[in-house]
C-alpha cells in the first residue's frame, strides 16, 4: 500500500520540530551531534518510502535508545503503519515506547491511547478494552479514550455499557452525545421487541425520548410496538409524522409494515390521507423504487403500476419509467416504439441507494450507524425523498 504524500509530510514536519527542540541552547541535556539525528531520520523515510518498512522501523528503534526525545516521531511512525492497515507494525513500535523506562505520565497516557488502537483496529476487543481501562484509571476524563471505549461496546453490541460510556462524555460538554444515547436506547428496545417483551421494548423508548424528543428512530420504534400491538392506525399515525420532518427518508425503513398496516385499517379517510401524502412525497429515485416495490408486493402490481403512472404523469421521471418497465416482463404499453422502450431500459439513472452524509458510504440497505466511519444517525437517500 503507498504512503500518501500527505502523511509523509506530516511526519516530516514532525521530525523537524523534534530535531529543533534536540539542538544545543535548550535546557535539555546536549545532544552530541544533531546531524547524525538528521541523518538517521533522513534515512528512516527513505526506507519508507521504498517500503522497506522493517528496516525503517529498525533505524527509529535504535535511534530513541539514544535520543529518547524522539518518542513523538515513533508514535507518529506508529500511527502512519495502523492507518496503512500494518497493525503488526504498529503494535511493535507503540509496545516498545511503552517499554521504555522514565516516560512522564502524560507520554505514557498516549501510548496506551495508541496500543487500544492498534488491537481495535485489529479486531482483539478485549486487549483494547484493557488498555483503555488502564488509561481511564490514570485519566478518567481521557476524552479519546471513552470515545473508543464506547466504539469497542458497540462493536460487541454491548448497548448498556457504551450508554454508561457515553453518558460520561456528555457529562464532559459533549452535547451531541445526547441523540447517540437515544440511538443506543432504541438499539436495546429493538432487542426487547426481538424478544415480543412490549414492556420492556416500551421502558427503553421512553428513554430514547427522553434523550432525544427529536429522534426518527425512536418514531420508528414507537411505530413498531404499537404494529406489534394490532393497534393499526395509531402504528400508521406514528410513522406517518416522519413524513413531514427532516427525516423523510427514514420512512423506507418501515415502509412495507407502514402498508401493511393502513391495509389493516381499511378505508378510513385518515388512512387515504396517510397514503396519499406516502405517495406524494416518495418522488426521489429510491422513494419511487422502493415505495413501487412495496406496492407491487403488498397490494400487487396493479397498485403498484397505478403509483409510476402517477409519479410520470405529475413529471416524467426516467427512474419512475425504468422501475414500471422493468416491473412489466414484456411490453407495457404497446404503443410505445420498441426501440424507445429499449433506450428508456438502458437510460442511466440515480441509484436507489442511501448514503453516508459523512463519509459517502453507499447501500441499498439503511443504517443507524454508518459500517464505514461509525457515525451515528449519517445516513440519508441519495438525492431527496
């Protein structure tokens, strides 16, 4: 794997603060010649840039044995192997730091920051999960470290725990942690529902919301219990509010029950408004796709053909076009030219996809969390509901 300009010049830059500081006229102790440092160092990026990584590491190993004021270009060396993917090699130059004798508290406290990263990133969550309850004995308010301490729970699905976590952070002056917590809640509701405990399921909800009054997750959940409680309008009711917020695409998460749910209902007029204003505002290429296919499988393809006709009459919307076309195993309306349903079949349109508002992570499926950066609450349709 190439290392990134970028990350060579930082840890260039690094080097010459170290060396600056290590020139004779500090208070610190002389150093005997700084432009053998020069040199070494000079030779270190040279071997990692023709990636000859366990030589360069050899070269940085030998020279903090003389220079110990060197350890924040080793944590730097570190840090650049774990963001490569070359975990061994950071685990090699973070453990030997932390082997090393008179390190201050604070420089202990980073490499220790440093090896829970390295074992998270490698997947060993319980080594992790020692080192950084080490660090938050010597350091219990260690921003950084909660932060991961809470990422590793969540990782192991350990949604009570990283609550306690994060609930430190908050108290701390992270303010955000807040709609996370609820996130986390409803985690453990979902659960309790997987479980048919209502009770409980609705416990936990009522802690989501009192998080995070805002939360389309917890109108999500709260959607759920009631659906699991036969109560069909208020289930369609509560997901219908998700309609007229910010939100709006999280509705594709429950949109197969939200219909199963107003078919339950019958034909009541608040059950038409509901449906109607579902129709009205599925017009992006995956509220098109997903509402048609909904449709198609709940109430069959009637329904669902209904829908496309309506969102390409109101404006002629390729996706709208290329999901009825498809839909339809032959020739839908035969009027229309054979070689112009061909080049409608083969137009290029919008995915039906959700995206990380982040970090640009793509899926068909949507998440709370984001798989790629574990952003919480990031995902979003691409282009608008």
């Amino acid at each position: 794997m190439e290392i990134t300009t970028a990350l060579i010049l930082v840890f260039a830059l690094g080097l010459g603060f170290v060396l600056g500081r290590t020139f004779p006229g500090t208070k610190t102790t002389p150093v005997a010649n700084p432009e053998a440092i020069s040199h070494i160092y000079i030779q270190g990026l040279n071997y990692l840039l023709n990636e000859r990584n366990d030589e360069a590491i050899e070269i940085f190993l030998d020279a903090l044995q003389q220079h110990p004021e060197t350890v924040d270009i080793l944590l730097a060396l570190g840090r650049l192997f774990r963001r490569r993917g070359e975990l061994e090699r950071a685990l090699r130059v973070h453990q030997y730091l932390f082997e090393q004798k008179a390190l201050s508290p604070s420089v202990r406290e980073s490499i220790l920051f440093e090896i829970a990263q390295d074992y998270l990133k490698a997947g060993i969550l319980d080594r992790a999960e020692s080192m950084l309850r080490e660090l938050l004995a010597a350091r219990p308010q260690h921003l950084e470290g909660l932060a991961a301490l809470a990422e590793l729970y969540e990782l192991e699905g350990d949604w009570e725990q990283a609550i306690g976590v994060r609930e430190r952070l908050y108290a701390a002056g992270q303010l955000e942690q807040k709609a996370i917590i609820a996130m986390l809640y409803c985690e453990l509701a979902e659960q309790a529902l997987a479980q048919a405990k209502l009770e409980r399921a609705g416990d936990y909800l009522a802690a989501a919301r009192k998080q995070d009054r805002s939360s389309p997750r917890a109108v999500v959940v709260a959607g759920t219990i009631a659906y699991r409680q036969q109560r069909w309008l208020v289930a369609a009711q509560t997901w219908a509010t998700l309609l007229e917020g910010e939100a709006k695409v999280i509705i594709l998460v429950v949109l197969d029950l939200l219909l199963a749910a107003l078919r339950q209902c019958g034909d009541v007029p608040e059950a038409r408004r509901i449906s109607a204003r579902l129709k009205e505002v599925c017009r992006s290429p995956l509220g098109v796709d997903r509402l048609a296919n909904a449709l198609l499988h709940g109430e069959g393809k009637q329904a669902a053909a209904a829908f496309l006709l309506s969102v390409i009459q109101f404006a002629p919307e390729l996706s709208a076009i290329q999901t009825l076309l498809k839909m339809d195993g032959g020739d839908p309306a035969p009027l229309l030219y054979p070689a112009l349903v061909q080049a409608v079949r083969a137009l290029p349109v919008t995915p039906p996809l959700f995206s990380c508002q982040v970090c640009g992570y793509q899926s068909p499926q949507h998440y709370w969390r984001c798989p790629s950066c574990r952003r919480w609450g990031t995902f979003a349709g691409v282009g608008s509901l």
